[in-house]
C-alpha cells in the first residue's frame, strides 16, 4: 500500500511537472483557454449543486440548504404520474426518429457533394444548404406556422391536387414528421462539413488503386468513403446517443399546444411548465435531474459498446 502511494504520489509530481513546463513555454494560449474554462464553472459547473433540491421540498423563503429533505419522495411522484411514460415516450421517439432519418441525412448529403466535380455548382449547393443554420429558430418556427396553417402554402398545394385543408400543427400524428423534417432542411447542409473535411483528408490514391481494379463509384464509396469516414460516424453517434433523452425546448415549445401534448410534450418542455409555470422546483429538479442521469447513462453504455465492437471511443 504505501508503495503504491509512493508511485502514485511520484506519477502525480511528474504530471505537475509537465503541466508546469507546458505552461511556462505556452502561456497566451493557457491565457485564452481562461474564458472559456470560466464560462463552464460558472454556467454549467457551480449551478449543478442546485440539483440537490431534487431531494428537498424546495421553498425559496427557506433557500436550499434550511428546506426539509424529502429523500426520493419527487422522483416516485413522477414515476406514479399520468404524464410520466408519455413523456419518456414522446422524448425517446422523436429522437428515435431523429437518429433514422436526420442523423444519415447530412452524411448521404456530403457523399452525393464530394461526387460533384463541377466547382461552381458544389459551392453554390453548399451555400444554399448552409443558409437555413443561420436563421434564428424563432424565425423558423414562424415560418412552419405560417406555412403549416390553414391558409398557408402547404395547404394550397394540398387543395391543387384535390386534398382537404387541415390545420397540421394543431394534428397530434403530425407533430413528429413536422419536427424532424424541418430539423433535417435547418441542418443537414452545416452538419454535412465535418463529413466532407473527413472524406477530403482520405488519401487520393485510394482512389486511384480501386479505379485500376475496376472500381465503379458505388466501389469507391463501399470501399474506401465509408470506411474513410466511420470513425467521425461513429463519435458523432456516441455523442448523439448520449443526447436520446433530450430534446431541443425552445422549438417543442414554440411550435406544440395542448391538442398536440398527447405526441409533442417532452420531459424538458414538462419541466419548464412544473418549474417556472407552477413554481414547484423540486418536482422539477427531480424530472430533470433523472433525464440527465438516464443521458450519462446512455453515454457511458454507447462509448463502451463502440469501444468494444469498433475499437473507436470517445475515451
């Protein structure tokens, strides 16, 4: 034991060491890395000791430290409430949705761009695809009202070919498909740039050698684009994995109502209502903080999985 102190305490000198080295021969860049770590204690850091109102009956007069404890009292009036597996499983389908057609959307678009050889044309394309990233979300959530409404465009070119008006974001059974495909034409074309710079960084000769072997393009994308790529696929996967119980709020929120909650409200949506709307923050604390454990979760399980089967990790 006290040998194994010794080493450790050796390793932990010596890592001192380099860091201090490190340091002294970089210091601006040490220096810019300072906001940024300030940014995250302060923001995302220090406030996570508020979650232990989770455990508390929560009264703001009281303050966090002096309200009573209540144990797992929130977590078991959540999991005995009407709302709590719909929302698990409105959350985990739209993501669930999201992960079998958004998440391959931006990787099959930057294969069909990488195959484009005509430089004015691909620039064009990227710039269009890019431009809807840029619009603020309120925006876009505008437009899918305008456009979605009774007398929007939509509905016109379901009335030119024979169809019945209908008010879409007020049907239940079309929230989802309205979510994720205008999440799909928001970010597929800025999301495809880490796919093309992976599939510019494989080496041309490839290429060249599949081509002498008769290679057609489905050969050269089978054989070397893919594999090419699949370690990027893979991390983006494990991070999307380990986002499945989360889901964007502001646009649920901007875009649902109560005659779509059956399909549209989410846990975050459920936690901002209970929290800020009912002011029961420790009901709310509780939901959140079991939405944030079941992403760790998911998380950890992903990279070791990935780690296991692929070799590729996140650590």
């Amino acid at each position: 034991m006290a040998i194994s102190n010794r080493i450790l305490s050796h390793n932990m000198k010596r890592e001192l060491c380099i860091i201090k080295k490190d340091y002294n021969k970089r210091k601006l860049v040490y220096l810019m890395l300072m906001p940024v770590l300030s940014f995250y204690i302060i923001f995302h850091y220090w406030p996570m000791y508020g979650a232990i109102i989770a455990f508390k009956q929560f009264s703001p007069g009281k303050g966090i430290f002096a309200s009573p404890w209540v144990g797992f009292e929130n977590f078991q009036d959540f999991f005995n409430s009407y709302y709590c597996w719909r929302l698990i499983r409105n959350t985990l389908l739209i993501n669930v949705y999201q992960l079998i057609f958004a998440f391959p959307a931006p990787i099959i678009f930057a294969f069909l761009l990488n195959e484009v050889k005509d430089g004015i044309f691909k620039r064009t394309v990227q710039t269009v695809s890019y431009l809807p990233h840029f619009i603020s979300l309120i925006v876009v959530c505008g437009m899918l009202v305008d456009f979605l409404s009774i007398d929007g465009v939509v509905n016109d070119i379901i009335e030119m070919f024979g169809g019945q008006r209908i008010s879409l974001l007020l049907q239940p059974s079309w929230f989802r498909a309205i979510y994720v495909s205008s999440g799909i034409w928001q970010h597929m074309g800025w999301d495809s740039i880490i796919y093309l710079a992976s599939l510019s960084s494989i080496d041309p000769q490839l290429y060249e050698a599949i081509k002498i072997d008769g290679g057609g393009r489905l050969r050269q994308l089978w054989h070397i684009s893919l594999p090419g790529i699949a370690p990027t696929i893979i991390i983006l996967l494990i991070l999307k994995a380990g986002q499945m119980m989360n889901v964007g709020f502001e646009k649920v929120f901007l875009l649902y109502n109560p005659n779509t909650y059956e399909t549209a409200d989410v846990i975050s949506t459920f936690v901002y209502r209970k929290g800020l709307l009912e002011m029961n923050f420790s009901y709310s604390a509780a939901v959140g903080l079991f939405n944030s454990v079941i992403n760790f979760v998911l998380l950890v399980l992903s990279n070791k999985i990935s780690k296991v089967t692929t070799e590729t990790s996140l650590w």
